[in-house]
C-alpha cells in the first residue's frame, strides 16, 4: 500500500511541476533502444515525445520507409514494454 502511495505522489509532483512528460520521453528513448536493438536505434537521429505523439527522426530513408509500415506495431509494442498507453502515434521525419 506504501508503495502505491508513494508512486501515486511521485507522479502528481511530476505532473504539477509540469515535468511528467520529460520523464516519460526518457523513458521512451530507453525503451525504444531496448525494442529496437542497436541497429536501429544507431540510425534514430531524435526522439521526442509530446502530446502522446512520437516523433522520430532517421538517418536512413529505407529505415523510414520499413518503419512506416509497422507504425501501429511499434506503437503497441513500446505501450507494453512501459506499462501504460503513452504513444498514440508515430510521425517519422
């Protein structure tokens, strides 16, 4: 019950300082290594989280191209690996 408590309170200084987002992003481009591997993620220029949207930026058009057609699997996938819905969609650059 502690526990919660204390996650439940991390969580709203978080959101009332206005810091939950940046939190999160971090979060993201941990996960995002971590699904993707090294490969990709040594073509990934940027990530950046804002309004539950990812934006991603590559080095590589053939990885664009490749990721634009498993956007809603990437999407679902990174939403499993971080425990809630934070990504609702993915804009490539």
């Amino acid at each position: 019950m502690a526990q919660r408590d204390l996650k439940d309170t991390i969580n709203a200084f978080l959101r009332h300082n206005n810091l939950h987002e940046k939190v999160m992003e971090v979060r993201v481009k941990t996960c995002w290594e971590k699904l993707m591997g090294n490969g990709i993620a040594a073509h990934t220029t940027a990530i950046q989280l804002r309004s539950k949207k990812l934006y991603l930026t590559f080095d590589s058009a053939a990885l664009k191209q490749e990721l634009t057609y498993s956007k809603s699997k990437v999407i679902e996938s990174m939403n499993a690996d971080l425990g809630e819905k934070v990504i609702e969609e993915i804009i490539i650059r």
